[in-house]
C-alpha cells in the first residue's frame, strides 16, 4: 500500500535551500569595506540625546535617553559629582 502525500501542515525540511554554513551571523559584526567609518563621538551623541529628549513626547523614548545618559555618567565616574553641583 502506497502512502498518499500529505496535503496540509506546515512544509518542513530544507527543500530548494542551499546548504549553508552554521554559525552566528553575528561573526562579521564590525567588519567592513568601507574607505571611510564615521563613530559619532560620545559628546556628540549625549548632546543629540538631550535635544531628542526635550523634543520627544514618547515616554519610552524619554526612559531610554535618560537610561543612556546615566550609564554616560556612571562609566566616566561623573554622576556623583553631578548630582552633589545641583543640590
């Protein structure tokens, strides 16, 4: 007895596709060809972080810059002495 091909459900298997390689396609992260790389440099992005603050009316937009901007502060060792100046 022949068995009939299955008509519905989800297709599985590797039909058509070429064989590819396993491995994380996160690999080539940072890995260019580009003659030129422009990096924002971090007084520049703060500074575009606080104009998109006072621009936005997005809360999480809002939570998201603020989270940035004190991580800033933490790394460079600058948040103490910036909240002891505004008291």
């Amino acid at each position: 007895m022949t068995q009939m091909p299955r008509m519905k459900g989800a297709v599985t298997g590797n039909f058509g596709k070429a064989k590819v390689k396993a491995g994380s396609s996160l690999n080539d992260i940072g890995v260019t060809d580009a003659d030129v790389v422009k990096i924002t440099p971090v007084g520049e992005y703060n500074r575009r972080l606080v104009q998109a603050y006072y621009r936005t009316d997005s809360d999480k937009l809002k939570k998201f810059i603020i989270e940035q901007l004190h991580e800033h502060h933490i790394k460079c060792g600058t948040f103490e002495t910036r909240l002891s100046s505004t008291v």
